[in-house]
C-alpha cells in the first residue's frame, strides 16, 4: 500500500490507509494505546485496541517509543464526540491500527521529550543535541520561515530585474582589508575564506548590471553576543547606473517588505507558535542621518554613543525605539556613515566628505542589513585605498574592473539569520541557524 | 530624464529618450560616428552626426572608446531601407544622439574586442582576463543558463515537496573521512571546509523528511582536468521514507528533466550562441549495472576499464555513447557501484555485499550526479566505519543522529557547473564558472 501523508488523512475518512512517520508521543489508557505519529506534514493519533489486536501487533506496539520511525496500516474514523483535539489539523479524526511496520528503533536514551510544547533548555544542551532538537516542532518552524526568506528574497530580486550569481568563497585577497578572515593553504598559497561576495558582485555589475547572490560568508570575529555568527547566509546585491544613493535604499524596501509580507502569507502557523506580531511598517521606511539619530538619542534618552564607534547596539536599540515612537516604524536606515567607520570602497559625501552615502538598516533596533553606494572611478578608489593604508597592488584585479569602465552602483547584504531571528523574537541568532558557528561551536 | 532600457527602444519610435550602457563598439564613416550601446537588456546602434551636432557634443562623441560608460539623450529613428540589422533586436532603428553624458572612462588598454562573436583566447587570458571577459556576450549567455538551473532546481524541488535548508560550509568532521579537505584553524580547533553537505543533509530529512540545498562544495583536489573545479555549486538533495533506491533516481529523473526544460524555454538565445542542440532525453532515463557496462564497453567498444577505477572518464565516454547508440538517450544511469569505492554511509546492496545501492547519472558521456541510499541504522553505520578503517569517536552526532530513530533514505548531489558545461559543450567546465579555483588559480 502506498503511504498516505498525514495531512491528507482527514480526507480518507472510512477508508483503510497507510501514514510512515516518527512515534511523537505516546500515551498508555488500559487496553488502548494512543500514538501521535509525526510526518512531514503533520501530527496524527493512532489507536492501538490491544484486546481486539492479534497477538503479534499487541506484543510490538506495546515496545513504541517516541521517536522510532514505524509505518502503520489502518482505518481512519471519526473521534468519539468529546475526544476531538481542535490544536491539530486531524484532531477530529484517529486511525486504528491493524498493521504496523518498524522502520527504526531509538538506540539511546532520549534526553528531552519532542512532544512538548517548549523544549525550555539551555541554549547549550539545545545546540548540542541539535541533531534531536531540530526535529521539535518550533525549531522545524523557524526553518521554515527561514526558507520562505529565501523564496523570497529570490522572488523579489528576479522581479526587480536582478540576474542571480554564484562568487567564489575561497579567495586570494582579504575584500575589506581586515583581520577577520579565516586563512588556509591552498595549494602553496595564502587563500581566505570570503567575508563578503563585495569585489565580484561589483564585478557582476559589468556583466549584468543587477546582480544578487545567495551563500555562505566566513567572519573571524570573536563575538559572544547573542546577534553575532561566525558563519551565515547573506543575501547580496549590487545595482549599476543609479543616479543618486537613495535608489539603493528604494530598491532595498521594496526587498525587505516583500520578505515580510511572504512570511506573513506563507508561515502563519509558525508565526503563531512565537506569537510573533506583524511589524510596523510605514508607507516609506524612515531614514535618517547617524549623527542626527546620536544627537536624539542623548538628548531624548540621556544615552551617549562612546566617540571612537558609529553606533553601538544600544544605539541601535534606541534608534530602533525612536524609529517606533516618531513613525511608528519598526524599520529605519541610518545613513551617512563616517568615513573611518566603512571599508574603502564606500563613496565619501560629496557635500562633507568626513560622511559617507552609506546606510544600515535597522529592524527592531538591530542592524539586518548594510549596504552604500561605492567608489566607481578607479583614480579615487586607488587614493582611497591608500588613505586606508592598504596597497593597491593587493586589489590589482579589483581595480582593473573599474580601469575598464564601471557605471555609478551600489548594493547592500541582508543578514538571512537576523531577520528570522527578530521576527519570532528568538533569545539569540544561534537558533535561527541550523548549525551555527560560533567561537566555542564547529560541532556539529 | 529617466532612462530606458535598450530592449524597450523599438517601441518608442518619435520619442525623445535616454539610454545607458557600454560602449560596445564604434565605427566611423565621414562625418557619422556610430556606436553600438550595451545595457542588460540588448545593444543598441547610436548614431553621432557630427556636421549636425554643436561642437561640444561633436567633440566629445569623437573620443568615446569602448567599454566607455555613457548616457545618450535622442530621438528614436527607424533606420534608413538596407541599414537594417536582423542580427539584433533592435535593428530596424537607431538613435539620433543629441546630448551625451559620460559616467567613465577606460583607463587601461583594452587587451581584447568584446564586440567580436568571438573571443578566441587562451583560456588562461580568457581567466586571466576574466573582470572584462565576463562581460563578453558568450560569457554572459553563459550565467544567464547557470541562473537557469539555480532557478530551475529550487522550483522543481518545492514542486516535490522539498525543503530548502543552508548547511554549515566550516565543519569540524570529514565528512567523507577522505584527505581531499582544505583544514585552517579555527579558534583552536582544526576546521575543515564541507566537501559536501551530505550530514547535514541526512539530519535534515529527520527534521523534514525532504531537503535540498544550493551551496558551494570545496574539495582539495589536485586536478588537471577540463571538468573538475576546487570549489563548485552543488545541487544536493536527500529524501526520507523511500521504498527501494529507485524512488531516488526517479526523483532526480523529474529534476534533471525539469531543468533542462527549463533552460530550452527561457534560454533560447543563448543556446543559440553556443549552438546547442536538445538534449535526447527518451520517456525514462535508462538504468544499468556498472558491471554491465563494463561488460558491454570491453565488448563493444574493445576497451577496458582499469580494474583499480569503478569507471574511469573514457569509460564514461563510452557508457554515454552506448546511451545513444541504444537508447537514443544524452542521460543515463550507472547503477550499483562496488563497495570500496563508495563513502562508508552507503548503502550495500543486500543481494550482493560488495555492491552499493549506489548510482552516478551520465550526461553526455559525464557524471553530473552522483547518489545512493544510506545507511540508516547506527549499528550498520558504526560497522561500516570500521570497515573502512575510521574512528566512530570521529562521527559521533552523525552516528547519533540514526540513535535517535531515522527513516530509510537517500539522496543526491548535482554539479550545477556540470550540467552548464555539457549543455553549451564549453571546452572546459572552468567557462562555466565565474572565477574558477582551481591548483593555479586562486585570483581573480
């Protein structure tokens, strides 16, 4: 018999079908056995009858335990009046058991129960027993919102016209010129793992004028803050011929609140098990200059950002806390970065040079995003690059592209794991990444 | 004025407009100065009339160079009878420059012509060269395929109720147990770079029973070869809850069918370029032994394969020759690899031991796929380990992971740069990389 998913199960009432999944939770009620079986689809209640079973079905369904994965034939029929559990998508309906297959027994001890609603672990025990909390059923909802991120952002992209790219993440020259890359051999070599697709999606440019990539970025940093990971998906592009920095921002809103709204529409159910609220999003998203936003900040929450950073996340925080307050807005860019503060590629302001046309933007109070319009004449961006105390002989190819002809453009990168992150209000990013890279975790 | 697309030109015949782009190519005659423009959308003839223009503009318009980057205010003319171009989209008309704005300039001498059809280079000029090859048409026709299969993949994957999830690419476990891993340090730890997704994968199916993943692969390989790259886009997959290990090939037939549908619907004109004749593909993908075929080439072909090698690449060859002589088929499976010549996680074959459930899928006489159920009980796995000589301590979540109950399951990776390379018939898979790494190249 062909198996059935467990979400099509309410439609076979009366009929003798066949559901595979894991054993969730299992419940002992004298001669009756109630297993909730999980598949990807959903939860499904099967009634073992021991006193009307064979012997042989007694015997093995009375060994189940959560988490063995087993193939059940049987009748589905309607629950007894009052047994209905109207949380689960099947709750009107159970299967009783005639048949039962066992696919795979549980080996070792199981050291958390799957079938509650919160697992309530520390983070640590959570991450370590990944390969098992993974499975629960908030975890598989945060990965879902995570690739509906992903759809997404891929969605929009291509409907803004945008040619998705695949750039090398092993790479021969440090992009930002930083300390922070991991470094290996490569064939005799110094090679560092990419923190940043920045050089080729620039490059893109020249080939297609829009371009966006999807993958994995590598950052050396020894962060223990609940927003940082040493590995993540960053969502990349880069636009040509813009007249202005704005466009940037304009294209970067539309990306943003198109993510939203799909999760929205597609992760319902997901959202609700963090009772996760929409966000307030205004008409056009704030945007304001960093030093106007420090100003504000002191005057209007007594809280002074250190001199020697542009924002740091309590900045940020009551940026975010202004953004609500003023426009009810739960998204703002910060923009004009000083100078020190971004790589050597970001194009200064031309109207106060100390300033960049750069920006962030904010989502609840943390940075998901970061992006400006770059250097495109290759004259400055050589001048730049020594101003950064960097050699232009490190950059040749980098700089070539520019000798060549490159158009006005700028881009951004969106954090994938932080906007999953804010909007289910997660305790920290690690949860919102499968297997995330941290200074203590290459494991699993 | 706002600028428009070269593509949306021929229907704003009369209108004054403005373009961007590159200069393609220029050509004088007398006192006329035509230029090709290149935008993202198509190429388009400009036309400077020098007797007619104030001297600004015709002094200008007299030093535009390739690859120069401009903005050209005109009227859209149809061209005069016999000045038609068929070759282009928008050959039936011209602009009729009036003003002209420069974004850049080329500061390098231009070491090739890329308004050539072709470039003819060495490839290792082609990649040397690659900031300004890539903006040759081939090159783009190209990506704009490769765009294709990444779109593609991830729609036909959705379709069969896969889930898309990002894997760790730093990993502290080889996960092949082989030597072929690129190791750095890692805050003290000795890290890895993923060769393959594949336990990540398997833990993903207990988290949603279907999984796929679009990432970058890197595999210390010191190649010489025209299909092999050191970091590459595999298209993995892994699927739970399979009857036999013929469900995984039928799976991946739907997937490579869909894809290459795909690329024959949305990539026409680049196909064209390349002269790329539809793939056979016959209603199933035939199927057969490795020892068949052996069996079969020695026979056939007179050749045989080394004894040491499962297949060897002349033996793919001959396999996909075969494919067509017999079945009129481009794609075909080679099925039931021996033991010891798969990882340790595969499945055996249980009616013969020294046999995998195990397969490569053959595109054109070269493996594209490679796949096979697993193991799915942590009792065969850990024997298996020890089989191929490797420590169990050295896998313990991924040993847990099936502890802790797993279905039966297999899956597959799928080399995007592959399928790319045979669909257009590249001389080597490096063309269809941005910026191939491989032993010498490690820049741009």
């Amino acid at each position: 018999m062909k198996r059935l998913l467990v979400k099509l199960t309410p439609k076979a009432i009366g009929r003798k079908i066949k559901v595979c999944g894991w054993i969730n939770s299992r419940r002992d009620h004298g001669k009756l056995i109630f297993i909730n079986l999980r598949d990807r689809s959903g939860i499904l209640q099967v009634v073992f009858r021991l006193a009307d079973s064979n012997q042989q079905l007694a015997t093995i369904s009375q060994k189940l335990r959560p988490e063995w994965v087993v193939c059940i034939e049987g009748e589905v029929k309607e629950r007894p009046k009052g047994a209905e559990n109207p949380e689960v998508e099947t709750g009107k309906i159970e299967i009783i058991a005639e048949k039962l297959e066992i696919l795979a027994m549980v080996k070792k001890e199981m050291p958390l129960d799957l079938s509650k609603k919160e697992l309530k672990m520390k983070l640590s025990t959570l991450l370590k027993e990944r390969v098992l909390t993974l499975r629960h059923e908030k975890s598989r909802a945060i990965f879902r919102v995570f690739e509906t991120v992903l759809g997404a952002y891929r969605k929009v992209m291509k409907k803004l016209d945008f040619v998705e790219i695949k750039t090398p993440k092993i790479i021969g020259t440090a992009s930002e010129g930083g300390a922070n890359f991991f470094t290996f051999d490569y064939f005799g070599k110094k090679a560092f793992l990419a923190q940043s697709p920045q050089f080729y999606k620039q490059i893109g440019v020249g080939m297609f004028e829009r371009v966006f990539e999807i993958g994995p970025v590598f950052r050396k940093e020894p962060h223990f803050t609940t927003r940082h990971l040493n590995e993540y998906i960053s969502l990349d592009a880069e636009m040509g011929f813009i007249e202005n920095f704005n466009e940037i921002m304009d294209e970067l809103e539309k990306v943003i609140k198109f993510i939203l709204k799909s999760i929205w529409k597609e992760n319902k159910k997901d959202l609700k098990l963090f009772s996760a609220e929409p966000p307030k999003i205004p008409k056009r998203i704030p945007r304001i200059k960093l030093r106007e936003i420090r100003k504000i900040i002191k005057e209007k929450y007594q809280y002074e950002i250190p001199e020697d950073s542009d924002i740091d996340p309590k900045g940020e925080e009551l940026a975010g806390k202004w953004a609500r307050e003023k426009w009810k807005s739960d998204l703002v860019f910060l923009t004009h970065y000083p100078k020190s503060c971004r790589p050597f590629y970001t194009m200064p302001d031309k109207e106060n040079p100390e300033e960049t046309l750069s920006f962030d933007l904010l989502f609840k109070g943390v940075e998901i995003a970061t992006g400006s319009q770059r250097i495109h004449k290759a004259e400055e961006l050589i001048k730049n690059i020594k101003e950064f105390k960097l050699d232009p002989k490190d950059f040749k190819f980098y700089i070539d592209t520019f000798k060549y002809g490159m158009p006005p453009h700028g881009g951004w990168a969106l954090g994938c794991e932080r906007i999953v992150y804010k909007i289910l209000n997660l305790p920290t990013i690690k949860e919102a990444t499968l297997f995330p890279r941290d200074v203590k975790r290459l494991v699993p």
